[in-house]
C-alpha cells in the first residue's frame, strides 16, 4: 500500500508539482533567475476513475537550481496515507542524468542538455496584480495549457520569481489538483553539497537507455 501511494505521489509530483517550461532562446514574457533556491509547500490529490475520495499528499521541499552548472536538487519529505517518505532528486543535466533516492534504493535516468527556464510562449497572461499590504509586491499570472493540464503561474514581475502555482487536469490515473508555494526564496546556493550524488547511488554503473518524458523541471517515469 505505502509502495502504491509512493509510485503514485512519484507520477503527481513529476507531472503537476513544477509544471514549469523548459524552452530554449528567448522568450515574449520572462526567464526565471539563473541560479536560486526556495522552500516549497506542496497539496496535490487524485481521484480515480470511479471512485469518489481523493487520495491527498503533502510535500515539504527545499529546492535548488544552478543554471550556471545546469543542475537541479530537490529535498522532499511527502506525507501521504499516514506514511512519511523522504525523496532526493538529482537532476544534472551537464551529466545527462537524473538520480531518485527513496529509503535506501535508488534508480536513474538520462536527461537531455540544459535549456533556460522560462514561462513558457504559449502562456497567457491572465492578470496583473500584487501581493502585500504597505509594501506591495507586483505579479502577474500566467495560464499554461497542456492537453487535458491546465496551470496558473503566479510570478513576481519585477525578477520572474515563482511564488504560487495552481494545477489541475486529467490523466490516465483519473482527475488530479495540485496547489504549491514558494517562500524563502533567495539568489545564488548556500551550500554546494546538495548536488552531491546520493549515497545510495554511488555505486551505480549503467543507466538506462530510455529517456525521460519531459514535465517541466521534473521527468515522469511512470
């Protein structure tokens, strides 16, 4: 059951927790800082075909981005069916590869080469607004369109900063929705040793042929 629950957080978290663009060049809106981390609070449920309860996660994730050294390191600890589960993500794209760590095991997969990440051109610009009371900070909201996926990004205008993200749609699991916020969002790494290699993924010597299918910043496997 925990494994279920897993494997299916796994598929939410890829396909919904960062539905941001990857796309190369330039872009008519913006392009997010090159090299930044946050600490991000995640809810996302599932409702399957026929059923009529939503199976709900919680992530907690301490994300860091280096696009000077085109890698990506997400700490997460998901608390989903009454089960705490830690997860490391390794994305380094210089390497073309991506490590998943979870309770000891760890799997791999090939990534494609680094591009900026940038709200995407098909994007809308659905409202401009602020947060704050005295000290107001200007955003704009971006709706991005993917099929049966539908997102809202929510973007400080000023530097293109993620603060809030909205996503819902339909997938072959059923009906899925997902709502994250970024906070402690600051410029540059504070400790370099997040893009370490997991230690359960020393040892590692092949990788699979297969590439991963492409979300955003992250890549689904399932």
């Amino acid at each position: 059951m925990v494994d279920k629950m897993f494997r299916m957080h796994l598929k939410l978290a890829y396909i919904l927790a960062f539905y941001f663009a990857i796309i190369p060049g330039q872009t008519k809106y913006c392009c997010y800082p090159v090299t930044w981390e946050s600490v991000n609070f995640e809810r996302d449920g599932l409702v399957g075909p026929g059923s009529k309860t939503a199976v709900i996660n919680e992530i907690t994730e301490k994300l860091s981005v280096d696009g000077v050294n085109q890698r990506i390191a997400s700490f997460s600890i998901v608390n989903t069916g009454g089960y705490q589960i830690k997860v490391q993500i390794l994305q380094l794209y210089n390497k073309n590869i991506m490590y998943i760590a979870e309770g000891g095991t760890c799997k791999t997969y090939k990534l494609p080469p680094w591009n900026p990440i940038c709200v995407p051109d098909s994007a809308t610009l659905a409202k401009k607004t602020y947060y704050g009371f005295k000290d107001k900070v200007d955003v704009d909201i971006y709706a991005v369109v993917s099929g049966p996926k539908t997102s809202y990004l929510t973007m400080t205008r000023a530097d293109c900063v993620p603060v809030y993200q909205a996503s819902y749609g339909q997938s072959q699991a059923g009906s899925e929705l997902s709502f994250k916020t970024f906070s402690d969002i600051t410029l540059g790494i504070k400790d370099q040793s997040v893009f370490d290699i997991p230690s359960s993924c020393t040892n590692i010597t092949s990788i699979p042929t297969i590439m991963a299918k492409k979300h955003g910043l992250y890549w689904s496997i399932g």
